[in-house]
C-alpha cells in the first residue's frame, strides 16, 4: 500500500550536500586522441570506476579555437564507467556547450593572490627606535583526511583481483602470477609480488608500491607502466623493494630493512 502524506508533512526534502568529485583534466578538444589515451591509461585495469560522478575540466584547453563535441566526450567517460554530471574552467563558448549537453558547471576555486611587494624608501629622518617585533608561531599545515587502508590477510591466488577505491592497499601475502592488485593510493605487499601491482590508479603520482620480494608481472604507478619485458636489476629482484615516480620514470630501488 503506498503511503500518502498528510497536509503537514512533505514527501521530499531538499538539503545542502558536498559531494567529492574526480576531475578529468582534458588536455585535448581532438576526443579521438582522448580515447586512444584511455584506452592505453585503463585497458590494462578495468573496473578502476563503477559509475562514479566526474566533472570534465576544460582549464587546459580554454584557450583552444576548435570546439569540443562534448555528446562524443561523455559518451566515451560512460564506456569507461564513468558518470559525467558536470564541466568547468572552460570559455563561455565551452561551457555553454556543455550545458546544452545536459552537463552542471562545477565552481573552481579562485587562485591565491599575491601580496604586493613592499617598496623602500630612503627616510629623511633619523628613524626612530622600535622594539624588534615578537617571534610568530611556527604555523605547519595538516594534511587533508588521512587515506583509509584495506587490509587483505591472506595472499591472492592467481585469477584474483583486489581494488583499494580510494585508499591504500595492504597484502599480508603474496601475490601470485596472474593476481592483480590496484589501489588509488599505496600498495603494500608482505610477501612476494609476482603478479600485477597499479598503485595511484587515479593519478596520484606520488603513491609508492612497497613488497618484501620484487617479482611483478607488472608494475605501474600513476598509468606509467613496466612490464617484465624490461628485467629488473639483480639489487632488486626477488628482494625488497619500492616503486617510485620521479619525472614520468618508474624507479624501482632497494628497500633498506636494517
């Protein structure tokens, strides 16, 4: 039986809500060349979104005279998974585009502002004596919310394969050949690494891949990708290491456990 609401009672609410979005930086109009590059960013780590709202950010091509055919771009995030609800950063000719595709403009936050440097200037008068000013507390800047963790407690066999959304990603095992691991943020395996290990699947550039024996099928970091066609050097296979990303480069270095 369906329930009907008395006259001093709504069947709706509206609230304010704050809502965590992905931004997809477009750095191209050419949504060809976009979907070539997602091919080869995601083709290796399916499923990395399960229909998560996104805002396209056109900052990077704002300046850019062709349009962008904005039905093409949404339709191409849809494939992978994503669910695009808003643009922003672009001209007006862009974000009206974008809008007559049924996209919200997402607000950025306006940039810092510099303060104005001081000018000297000679005093005509001898200055007078001022009291040296008081030390000011050293202010230091908290991180943002800490990244959660998930824990697997047991190793992964091959054909298995583990998602950290939004969080590190901790095996108190090994990682056979043919498992895969992926995390938003770090990877940690407590055991041999012999299958796939994405760590930064969203970007973050600085997310690591630490294992206590180095023998990967593949490792990536950030969408920068190396395969065992590249072998490792003798320092570092088969023994604990960490992956890093300096300048787009994989570096894969001895972890010290002295």
């Amino acid at each position: 039986m369906a329930v009907v609401p008395n006259a001093s009672s709504s069947s709706f609410e509206l609230k304010s809500a704050s809502l965590s979005l992905v931004a997809v930086v477009v750095k191209t109009t050419d949504v060809g060349l976009l979907s070539q590059a997602m091919a080869e960013r995601f083709g290796d780590a399916p499923g990395l979104f399960d229909q998560d709202p996104v805002a396209i950010d056109l900052s990077e091509v704002h300046e850019a005279a062709d349009a962008v055919d904005f039905e093409a771009l949404v339709q191409l995030l849809r494939e992978h998974k994503m669910l695009p609800v808003a643009a922003r950063g672009g001209n007006a000719a862009q974000m009206a585009a974008a809008l007559a595709a049924g996209l919200s403009e997402a607000t950025m936050p306006a940039p810092p502002r510099a303060s104005a440097p001081a000018v000297a200037s000679a005093p005509t008068e001898p200055a007078a004596a001022t009291e040296a000013p008081a030390p000011r507390d050293t202010v230091i800047e908290l991180p943002a919310d800490p990244r959660p963790t998930l824990i697997v407690d047991k190793p992964l066999r091959s054909g298995q394969r583990v998602y950290a959304k939004g969080a590190d990603l901790v095996v108190l095992g090994a990682v056979s050949h043919g498992a895969e691991v992926i995390a938003d943020g770090n990877v940690h395996v407590y055991g041999p690494l012999r299958g796939r290990a994405l760590a930064g699947a969203l970007g973050d550039t600085s997310a690591r891949i630490f294992t206590t024996c180095m023998q990967p099928q593949l490792i990536s970091i950030a969408g920068i990708y190396r395969t065992t066609d590249t072998e490792l050097s003798a320092n570092v296979l088969g023994k604990p290491a960490q992956v890093r990303l300096e300048l787009e480069k994989l570096l894969v270095e001895p972890l010290k456990t002295d």
